[in-house]
C-alpha cells in the first residue's frame, strides 16, 4: 500500500506540472502519428511487393521465399520505431526540463530541444535495438529458466538506463556515456528502490481496467449503444496513454534532477522524490 500511495503522491505532483504545460501532451500524439506514417511507409511498399501466394506455406520454403530485403525492411521499420519513440521521449523531457528550471516551454522549444540532440538520441536508438533485438533472439531459444533469467536481464537494463534520455538532453552527453552515467546514478542515488515505477505501473494497470470493461459490455451488447461504449473506451484508452506518456517524461525528468541535487523551480516536490527513492 505504501508503494501505491507514493505513486499516486508522485503522480499529482508531475501532474501539477503538467498542467502548467497542457500543450505537451500532443507530443505522444504526434510521436504515434509520426510512427504510424513511417510504418506505413514502410511497410505498405513491401507488401505490394510480395507474392503472398507463394509466401502463404509454411516452413523453411516459405520463409526462403520472403526475401531479405522483407528482413531488412523489418529492422529497418524497428529503428525507425525506436527513434521516433526516443526523440518524441527526449522532447517531452526537454520541456519538463525547461518548466523545472522555470522557463515556459511550448511544443516548439520542446522539439528543438530534442533537436539539438539529435545524432545522440538516434546512437541510444541503434544502442537500445540491437540490445532488444539481442535479448528477444535469446529468449526465443532459451527454455523457461532461460526465458525467465532473459526478462530478468532486459529489466536490469531497463531501469538502469531509465535515465539516459535526461541525461542526453540535459547534459548533453553522447549515447555511450549516458548510459554509463545512468548507470552511476542509479547505483549511487535511488538504488535498488524500484517501488515508485511499480506504483506508476500498477496505477496505469487499475486505470485501464474499467476501460477494458466498458468495451467488454460494447462488446456484449453488439448494438448501436454497443458501438459507441467501444469507441468511447478506445478514446479513453488513447487519452490515459498518451497522459501517462507525458506524466512518465515529467517524472523521469525530476527524478534525474534529484539524482544531481538540482533545486526545482517547479511544483514537483523534492522532498515527495527522495522519500520514494532513498538513497542506498
């Protein structure tokens, strides 16, 4: 209970910011229209271009039969995905930054931040792709001890980094070195305090669960009123994502500036930070 309550603490305080600067939250909307062009892009010519006939067995002749330039595409399509999620991440946190540090940040100023971080944030793409890529390839081969010892890994290096992108924008350090200062800062600052991200996790979980509901009875009901339940839970659902995006950037943000000793100018209480991250 202590950890749900410290989340929803740290949460009304991010929010707080947040409301300061409502024009932020289309920045996960233009990341996941941004993405939705670039998969299209992508992937539409490559779908054309396939003899899906020919495709449609199974086994190895119908994978010889998917070309490499179809593989190609893929990874292609991943590292493009990484990066706009990446960049529009890094924009949110540049305009966290810039109300933390009392400025008056807009979707423009956001954006150039990110900008003129913009070779380094695509090295952290290439950087968190392949390591994906490496850790779903060896959990496609493992068995279940291997599987369980693999996510084990990827969460160990998903909150060890979780400050990279902060750390990119702010200080302005290349992608290597960022992931090495997330590191030290982690293992100096908050530790193996991970409760207040299981919070944020588990209030998201309980917030989506009335939406599944509502497009359930839609779903039940198979009527006008049926069809109107669903889409009002898919937009609701869009909108506490996309809110949970930036609410996650903000926090992300203050976190990081806790971690350096940064005296805010903004309402994310510095004192609510360092009772839900003690220092080791």
């Amino acid at each position: 209970m202590k950890t749900i309550h410290r989340s929803i603490e740290l949460m009304k305080q991010s929010w707080a910011v947040l409301k300061h600067d409502r024009e932020l939250i289309w920045l996960p909307v233009i990341s996941a229209l941004v993405a939705g062009i670039v998969a299209a892009i992508i992937l539409i010519p490559v779908g054309l271009s396939q003899d899906w006939d020919a495709v449609s067995g199974t086994g190895e002749s119908a994978s010889q039969q998917v070309g490499g330039g179809v593989y190609l595409a893929i990874a292609g399509l991943t590292l493009a995905l990484a990066f706009i999620s990446i960049f529009f991440r890094a924009a949110l946190v540049s305009g966290a930054h810039e109300r933390m540090m009392g400025g008056d940040p807009t979707v423009r100023s956001a954006i150039a931040g990110a900008l003129e971080r913009l070779p380094k944030l695509f090295g952290w793409a290439v950087i968190t792709t392949i390591v994906g890529s490496i850790l779903r390839a060896m959990e496609q081969r493992a068995g279940l001890l291997g599987r369980i010892v693999v996510n084990m890994v990827g969460m160990a290096w998903a909150v060890t980094t979780f400050l990279v992108i902060p750390v990119i924008v702010i200080e302005n350090s290349g992608a290597v070195d960022s992931t090495k200062r997330s590191v030290a800062l982690f293992r100096h600052t908050w530790g193996e305090n991970l409760s207040a991200q299981v919070g944020f996790g588990l209030i998201g979980f309980l917030a989506f669960i009335p939406i599944v509901i509502l497009a359930a009875i839609g779903a039940t009901i198979g009527t006008l009123i049926g069809f109107v339940l669903i889409a009002v839970a898919v937009v609701a659902g869009i909108a506490l994502i996309t809110v949970l995006s930036a609410l996650g950037a903000i926090f992300q943000t203050a976190l990081y500036h806790y971690a350096v000793g940064t005296e805010l100018a903004a309402e994310l209480d510095a004192t609510m930070l360092r009772d839900s991250f003690a220092r080791k």
